[in-house]
C-alpha cells in the first residue's frame, strides 16, 4: 500500500475513524483513531495477503491469553477499503514507550527491575503458550497506567523444531539487550563497558540473556528474589495510602512499590502506657452512650424492622461486572451472518445522559447496545437484518442526542438486571461479544 495518506477521514466498521496516518509499517500502518467511546488510541491495518485468517487467529490467542503485560487488543477484524481486502486491530491506549525515555536517559534500577519483571512475565506466558514475538526493543515497551506492557499485535506461532527454538532464544537476547539499553542507553557489551559490572541479577541476565546460554525460563527465575525482603525492627518500613505505584505482573513474579514512607515504631513506655489508660476510659464511656441510645430507639424501630424483613432483596450482577461493562471481543470471524429483514425500525433520540453501569443503579433506561454506525442508513439495514433472523431480540436503532452515533440496540428499554440478562441472550443468539448494558439516564 503506497498512499496510506488516502484512507485518513474513513471510518473502520462504523465505529472507528482513522484520524491521521502515525506511520506505516511493511504492509501495514498505524492511524489515530477513538477507542470506540471518544478516547484516542491507535489502530492498526494489515493487507491481506491470503493470510486474514491467520493473522486473526493470533490475535484471538492474545485475547484469550488476556495477560495484564500485554497490550490489550480492544476490537479486531476484516473489512474492505476501496475494494482492498484488511485486516484491522484496534489497541488499548497507552501512555508512553521506553524508547522514548531511554532517548533522554536511563532507567534506574528499580525501574528496570519492573520492566523486567514485567516483560519476562508476558514472554514466558506466550512462550508457554505456542507464541513468539520477534518485535523486543524499547519501542515496543510500553507504558499503560502504571503498568508496564509488551505490545501484543506482532506475535506469532512458534515454529516446529529448530526454527521455533531459535526464535525464542532469539527473543531472550532481544529481551537481555532491552534491559542493556534500559541501564546503559547502549545496544552491545563492549559500548557499555564503562558500567559495568551491572548490579544483580541484571549482569547474568544480560550476560548470560545475550550470548544465548540464558533463555526466558532461566531469565524468570533469576528475577525472583532468593529470599524475602527483610524489614528492621526500627524504622518499620509501611506503603503510603493512596501514594503506592504497583506494575502489573505476573503471578510468580514480584511486584516493586516505588513511593515508601518510614514509620519509627517504639514510643517512650510512659506516653504509651498513657494513652492505653485514656483509651480504654472512652471506650466504656462510649458503650454506655451506645446502650442507652439503642434501648431508647429499639421499641420505635422493632416495627419497621419486621415490615422491611418480608421485601426480597433484587438479584444483581457480581460487582465487577456491575463496575463497567462487558470487555470488548471480537466475534469469530466464521461467525454465522444475520440475514437481511423486511421494513427499518424507527429512530429513537432520546436527550440523556449515558451512564455506564454502577453498582446499585437500578433506575433510568437500560439498553443493551449491540452495533454503533456512524450514518443512519447503515444502523437501519443492520437492524432489519437482526429482526429478519432473530425477531425476538426486537431490534431498534437508538441515539443519544438525536444524530451520531447511530447505536443499534435489542430489547427495549428495561431494568438493569433484565438488561444483563438479555446481553447473555444476544450473544447466545450470535450478537457480538462486545455487546454491553448502559444506563441512558433521563
């Protein structure tokens, strides 16, 4: 594809607007794009070459992976561009590369230990898995909140025999020169010689990582610490609230606080032994107080206790689905077709405000939202194309604020537990996976 350039202005499955063209890439290239509900991130599109299939199967074993070192795929899929055949990834959004910092300075070596920790996490899961990545370098380590990711669109499956032990050997000397470049700002031994030796474990791993008697196995176990961390007896190390930084990784693997705050622990005998005196006053005198005023109440409460105790508590989803919505999947790409219907289904604007789902919310309007377009006409074909195959869902296009985005939503206005319900019955009956409950709040 030589003029990327063209395809900047369209729109990737009525949902995702290439902004401008990042870069190109091979076959490939890199637009900005939204991520679907008004944040920037990036999209990713790939000619065809006889391979659509192929390319998708990894990036569903990515999904399915679903590892928190890896850059999450929010939505992939085929579609056709001025009759050219692509395939399209659309990736979560991140906010940095270690590229980018090595190119002003080096890591520190608590840094390094959470970008090591963290990638030798995804390596070892998608080696473990029946994939490599070939792509390691500090471009390629990115930043996503206050975890540290690979990026996950460029895998592939490990090759039979020789070929795939190489290839994961090759990916454990990318990995060793990675953390090189992360302590040094240098690619090779010889122009960092001036720093070494590196600290431990980072001078075996590099070592050991570049001339490929080290693969990612032996990399992981040289990252777990030999024994815990010990603490003095004074001052007692403890997290600060709201101030500790986790990166995510893997299980087995250690996670490194960055902000710590000391505490000293021993007080002078006579000031503690003081307070326990004053303590222990107040709590009897407070116990007194608490008697008195649920003797004085019991009686005028009894009766509403009892009329309350007969009202069935409402069944809701568990509160991490309550939390936000489902995930966005992709659905397979052999997935059955809905056929086309009779007569279009009538706009409905309502003016409100979208809620994502909380916990507790059981009022406003939930729906279940299934397809977002762009242009009416495309929303209204999808929707008799639902009704032809599947009337019970009872299709409509819906808008929030009377023009786009054209959402095409199944069963109505209802509650909130209806709601999650009838998502489970939609993808039952061949819905995308990506189809969520909202609360369009009047």
């Amino acid at each position: 594809m030589e003029l990327w350039t063209e395809y900047e202005g369209r729109t990737i499955d009525g949902a995702f607007p290439l902004t401008k063209l990042i870069r190109p890439e091979g076959r490939s290239a890199f637009f900005s794009t939204s991520n679907g509900v008004g944040g920037p991130t990036v999209i990713r599109l790939i000619e065809s070459h006889f391979d659509d299939e192929e390319i998708l199967v990894r990036w569903r074993g990515i999904q399915a992976l679903n590892h928190p070192n890896l850059v999450k795929l929010i939505q992939f899929g085929r579609v056709t561009l001025d009759e050219t055949s692509l395939v399209y990834a659309v990736m979560e959004p991140v906010d940095a590369n270690m590229g980018e910092i090595v190119a002003e300075r080096r890591l520190t070596v608590q840094e390094t230990r959470q970008v090591a920790t963290s990638l030798a996490s995804a390596l070892d899961a998608l080696h473990t898995n029946g994939f490599v990545h070939e792509h390691i370098e500090p471009a390629n380590v990115l930043a996503v909140g206050e975890a540290i990711k690979l990026r996950s669109d460029c895998i592939r499956e490990t090759p039979e025999g020789q070929e795939g032990r190489e290839l994961k050997s090759k990916d454990a000397r990318d990995f060793a020169v990675a953390l090189l470049q992360a302590l040094t700002q240098k690619k090779t031994l010889e122009e960092a010689k001036r720093d070494q030796p590196l600290e431990a474990p980072f001078d075996a791993i590099i070592r050991k990582g570049m001339s490929g008697e080290w693969g990612i196995p032996e990399i992981v176990a040289a990252l777990r610490p030999d024994t815990e961390i010990r603490v003095e007896a004074r001052p007692v190390v403890v997290s600060e609230p709201q101030a500790e930084k986790v990166v995510e990784t893997h299980a087995e693997l250690p996670t490194y606080p960055t902000h710590r705050v000391q505490v000293p622990v021993e007080e002078e005998s006579r000031g503690l032994e003081g307070r326990r005196l004053a303590i222990g006053a107040g709590a009897m005198l407070l116990l007194l107080l608490v008697a008195f005023f649920v003797h004085g109440r019991w009686s005028k409460s009894s009766a509403a206790v009892q009329a309350n105790a007969a009202v069935p508590a409402i069944a809701t989803e568990a509160s991490d689905a309550a939390a936000a919505p489902p995930a966005l999947e992709t659905p397979a790409a052999d997935a059955a077709p809905v056929v086309a219907a009779p007569a279009p289904a009538a706009v409905t604007p309502v003016a409100s405000v979208p809620e994502r789902a909380t916990q507790g919310s059981g009022t406003g309007q939930w729906r279940v939202v299934a397809f977002t377009y762009n242009g009416e006409a495309l929303a209204q074909q999808k929707v008799a194309s639902i009704a032809a195959k599947h009337p019970d869902l009872r299709p409509e296009v819906f808008t929030p604020n009377g023009h786009a985005p054209y959402l095409v939503v199944v069963g109505g206005t209802m509650g909130r537990d209806e709601a999650f319900a009838f998502v489970r019955k939609g993808r039952a009956e061949g819905l995308p996976h990506d189809s969520y409950a909202q609360n369009y709040r009047r």
